[in-house]
C-alpha cells in the first residue's frame, strides 16, 4: 500500500479542506479576505490570530513557504517576498530617536 502526500499547493490546499467538510470554516473564507493582504498592522496580527484556528493551517504555511509566495498571510504568519516576517510596520517614517540627537 502506498501513501501519497499531497504537495502544498494552492489547489490542493482547498481540496483537501473541501474533502475535510471544513471549506467554510476558512477563517479566510467567512470573514473579510482583505484582512489578510492588509496595510494596517493590527488587520494583520487579526489575520494572524485568525489563522490558528484553521484546520489546514500547516498545509497553508508549507504551500506558502514552497511557493515564496510575495505577500500577505498565510499559515498564519506574515509573508513578504517568499520570507516569513514577524510583523509588518506602519507606513510612513520611523519615529526619531530622541535619544542619539
Ligand atoms: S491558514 Fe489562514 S490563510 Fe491559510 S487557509 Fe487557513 S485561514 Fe486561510
């Protein structure tokens, strides 16, 4: 008897969710999906946070490593360029360092 492994593709990733019955339990999929490609930090760490209650959420994070994928996030953590990071930054300018002026 053999085993086969599903590579953790997009594809397979919703597959596997379909077959599990738990395609709509996604946290992706029943709140807003913007929340997972957010500009604000706090939308984020709430995708984040989100994330670890969803039954595909290492096949999601090994697909998103493999695909290196560019931006947003996945598995839980924050990808940007292919790299997870552990948060993102506000826009703008850093605040100055009062300290070493
Ligand atoms: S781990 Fe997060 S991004 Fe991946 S399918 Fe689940 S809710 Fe969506």
């Amino acid at each position: 008897m053999t085993t086969s492994v599903l590579e953790p593709t997009l594809s397979n990733l919703h597959d596997e969710a379909a077959l599990a019955d738990d395609y709509d339990r996604l946290p992706c999929r029943v709140n807003d999906p913007e929340l997972w490609f957010a500009e604000a930090p706090s939308d984020v760490e709430e995708a984040k946070a989100l994330c670890t209650d969803c039954p595909v959420q290492q096949m999601c994070f090994s697909g998103a490593l493999d695909r290196r994928e560019p931006w947003g996030v996945w598995g839980g953590e924050l990808f940007l360029q292919g790299v997870v990071i552990p948060r993102k930054r506000p826009r703008g300018r850093p605040p100055k360092n009062r300290e070493s002026a």
